[in-house]
C-alpha cells in the first residue's frame, strides 16, 4: 500500500468507529421543508448482545402527519389511528415478527409531513428477544435519544444544520487531500 494512503484511510477508519460506536434510532432525513409530504426511514439497531430486535413502537409527536407505510419484509405492522381517508390520524405504528440480530437495524420507511416549523421528537420503544425494552425517548444528550426531525419553512441559506454539516464534510475533504499531495510530493523528492 503506498505510504500517502496510510493517513487518509486512519482518518476515515477512525470516523467509521465513531459512528458506529454512537448508534441510535435515528429518522432521516434529519431535516426538512415544512409541508413537504416526503419518504422518512426509521432505523433502530439492535445493540444488545446475544437478542434480536422483534418488536418497534413508533410514535409520531403531535403536528406530524403519517399518510402511509412502505412494507417491511418480515414484520406485521398494527397502527393505533383515528379518522379515515384523508383525515386519519396515527397515533402509534408497532411492527412485530421481524428478528434483527445484534449489528444490524430494522429499518422502516413511511410517508408523512410535519404542519410547521419546529423540531419533532418521535417516541420509539425497541423490544429484544429476551424481553428487555428500550424507550428512544430521552433528549438529545440522553443515552437513549429520541430520534428527531428538523422542520424548517425553507431549507435555504437560513439552515444551520446544513450549514454546520457542510462545513465540516469540506474542512475534513480539504485536510485529506492537503495531506495526500503533501505525501505525493514528499514520495517524488524522495525518489528524484
């Protein structure tokens, strides 16, 4: 391996870990547009040793509206909902069945959208094999956050997450190549 791909790859090794070392029910997109009826995905890991993951409540905060699910091979999925047509209201969605094993996630995906601008938590509740329960429903520092979506009226110039994110993905790309040219140039003095 040449010698200027060592660092690069220590770089992306070590954010590799780091984020598998901090897995939680997330949502994403993490942020959107007010109004925007759009596809959300649950993912909720299965963290405990030696269990699988057979059961997810997911319910969604009040002024997020839920139109429809996409199937989930291997899982039933019951809602709690009042209304009909157009006007239903989800109030829970649990799926059943599934049996995720440690490392992995059940993943879900439905469509909805949030009615204005704000953050919306969503309670998950996780059931393992062994009958333990994990409530995703604590605040963002918490051991077991909540996860959350971002509902903003425009995502322009006005979104610090975006902006935050994108400033960091640039810094650590410009740093990489600084150091894979500095170690280029560094192998042909060497052999000159």
């Amino acid at each position: 391996m040449p010698r200027w791909l060592v660092p690069p790859l220590a770089v992306a090794a070590a954010l590799v870990f780091a984020a598998s070392a901090s897995a939680h029910a997330t949502l994403s997109p993490a942020v959107v547009t007010v109004g925007t009826t759009q596809m959300f995905t649950l993912a909720v890991p299965t963290e405990k040793e030696g269990a699988t993951t057979t059961q997810i409540e997911l319910t969604p905060p009040a002024g997020f509206a839920i139109d429809s699910f996409v199937p989930a091979n291997g899982w039933a999925r019951a809602t709690d909902q009042s209304g009909s047509g157009e006007d239903v209201v989800v109030r829970k969605a649990t799926w059943k069945g599934g049996k995720v094993p440690t490392g992995e996630a059940a993943v879900f995906q439905f469509v909805g959208h949030p009615d204005k601008a704000q953050r919306y938590q969503f309670k998950v509740r996780q059931t393992y094999s062994d009958g333990t329960v994990v409530d995703w429903t604590g605040g963002e520092s918490a051991e077991e956050p909540a996860p959350s979506v971002e509902a903003q009226s425009s995502l322009g110039g006005s979104s610090n997450t975006l902006s935050i994110v994108s400033f960091v993905i640039a810094t650590v790309a410009l740093v990489l190549g600084a150091i894979a040219l500095l170690l280029k140039a560094g192998e042909g003095r060497e052999l000159a």
